[in-house]
C-alpha cells in the first residue's frame, strides 16, 4: 500500500471513528435528557426481587433549578425538542445561572447571615431543558375556565378588601404559608427545585413505594394496589395517592387534597394529580406530572423533569418546624413596622 493510500485509509478510519463518537455522545445527551412527557429514551431498568421496576436510591433535581415554568416568549413558534437540541442549549443555561448569581444578595448574604453562595445548590445547574411544560405543545398553562376566572377575581378583591381595612399579610400565623410555616410545599410543590433540600429518597417495598422528601421533611406512602381511598370527606395537603405499573413506570395517581393542598388553587373537588416516574438512564427518572381539573382550566396539561440518582446526596435534617424562629421574626417584624408607622403619625 503506497503512502497517499495508507494516509487517506487512516483518515477516512478517523472519519468513521470520530463520527461514531459523535452519535454515541449526541445518543447519550439525548438520552440524559430525555425529553418529552413518555420518556424518549429505550431503557430497561432492573427488577426489585419481588419483580417491580427498581427505581431506589438517592436522587436530586438540584439540576432543574433555574427552568421556566412556561415557554419563554424568545422562543414562540418553536417546540421543545428543537431547542434542546440546538447549539444555543448551552448559551440559555449559562445565562440563567449568571441571573442566578446576580440575584444571589436577595437571598440574604452578609446583611442577614444567610451565608455565602457556596452554602446553595441552586448555582451551575445544568438543566434538562428550556422549559418545563410538555403538554400543551405550546408550553403554556391552559386558560382558567370561567367559574376559575370569577373565584380568582373574587380571591383577588377579598385581598384588596383586607388590606384597605389596615390587615397586613403577617398579622397572624394563619397569614403565612404552609411553606413558612415549615409544614408542607404540598404536591407537585414538593418536587420543585429550590434554592437547598433537592433530595429525595426512593424506597420500594412489595405494593408500596415511600417517597421521602429532604425539604420539608415529609414522606408520602404510595399504596400499589387499585384499594378504594378514604372518602371524599376526609382531605389532607399532600392527598390521597395510589399507584401502579404501567411497563417501567411508575403512574402514581392523587386524589382528596385539602383546600390548601390543591394545587394553584384547583377545585379539591375535581381535581387529581397524574404523576408518573420512567426511569430512562442507569442514573436517570424522568419525573412528568398532569394537572386534571376541568373546574379550574380548559384542559389538562404536564409539565416534566429530570431526577438524578447520586448517592453524594443523602437527605439532610431539615431543622424547620411550626412555631420556628423565622416565624416568629416574620410575625415580630411586621409588629415592630407597625408600632413604628405609629410614632410617625
């Protein structure tokens, strides 16, 4: 073989190898991603000895943070997958950790004692996507339906009425939320990213999986078995759930929500909450929930993420409770401003 021939078989063997590489690296971030609410990825979890899908383990959504809810208007008329894969992917994630950064002083930093930036999870997220919500297809919330449209108006005129009549929004407890009140974020509040505490503890056991959450220390009990839920008059924050399998997914179906529990103020009455956990990588669940209301929107929609299994974070105490020092201080604070708009008159 002559030396022109042995340099173009060697280049053209390059070729090959490189492009090979190519596609098993473009498969493997397609796959890491696993865009889309049924999963895209063709992945075989193992078995549980009782012959259940094996989703356990440590994971975190620590890489979520950061994700618009909705589509952002930069991207109108285009869909999801087509931005993921673009090459500007990288460049949009970038720019949301720099705003990341940026807006860090508002958590606190040296004028409260709220600690540096490394103390946070939140920062160099490497993000799954460029939104959120899977279904509409046009990444936005449904529209109200007009029986939400008039309780919203009313929720928003009682709001008014309040403050107008001298009631400020710390002037009980009852004021606050579940959240700062350190009792629930609630469900699918409860698997959102935040600024810490984006740990969640997977653990199957034969027709139940326990989900533990770091933040704020709950654990919720899926019974995987179609047993008839507690009746309609008995509600709670995080509802009544049950599952079960459909192929490697878990779907884990919610009902019986309180008042406070539902989600963006939906009707408890019609409202159920779709979850479902597809494993689509050895260290990957792509989470998607669908909110059902049809008392609230004019269709049902989803919204979908990525769970990533790392046993470097386990769940970590999280030391809030009702009647905590942050509660109190909301309640002193907003005292302190009243005794002091006092003195002024």
């Amino acid at each position: 073989m002559t030396r022109l021939a042995r340099l173009v078989s060697t280049v053209l063997l390059t070729a090959i190898f490189v492009a090979g590489f190519v596609a098993v690296a473009g498969m493997q971030t397609a796959q890491s991603r696993a865009v889309g609410a049924a999963g895209s990825a063709q992945y075989t979890p193992p078995k549980t000895p009782w012959g259940d899908p094996d989703l356990q383990g440590m994971y975190t959504n620590k890489d979520e943070n950061g994700i618009p809810m909705e589509r952002p208007t930069q991207f109108d008329g285009k869909k999801l997958d087509d931005v993921d894969d673009s090459s500007e992917f990288a460049d949009i994630v970038k720019e949301r950790n720099q705003r990341a950064l940026a807006a860090a002083a508002g958590i606190g930093g040296r004028d409260t004692g709220a600690g540096p930036v490394h103390w946070y999870e939140h920062y160099d997220a490497k993000n799954s996507r460029a939104w959120l919500i899977t279904d509409p297809a046009d990444g936005k919330i449904p529209p109200l339906t007009p029986a939400a449209q008039k309780a919203a108006a009313a929720r928003t005129a009682a709001a008014a009425a309040r403050r107008a009549s001298g009631h400020g929004d710390a002037d009980s407890w009852e004021d606050r939320s579940l959240y700062d009140r350190c009792i629930t974020r609630g469900i699918p509040g409860s698997m959102m990213p935040a600024i810490y505490g984006n740990a969640y503890d997977i653990t199957q056991g034969p027709g139940i999986v326990a989900i533990r959450y770091e933040m704020v220390h709950e654990t919720r009990v899926i019974l995987l078995d179609d047993s008839a839920r507690p009746a309609k008059s008995i509600t709670s924050y995080m509802g009544a759930p049950r599952g079960h399998f459909e192929g490697n997914t878990l779907v884990v179906e919610t009902k019986n929500f309180s008042d406070r529990g539902a989600y963006r103020n939906a009707n408890p009455e019609t409202f159920t909450l779709i979850e479902r956990f597809t494993p689509v990588a050895p260290r990957k669940i792509q989470w998607s929930v669908t909110i059902n209301d049809p008392s609230t929107w004019t269709r049902p929609w989803t919204y979908t993420m990525q769970l990533t299994k790392d046993s470097n974070q386990p769940l970590f105490e999280y030391g809030c409770h009702e009647g905590n020092y942050g509660l109190r201080n909301i309640l002193s604070a907003a005292r302190a401003e009243e005794a002091a708009a006092k003195k002024s008159k």
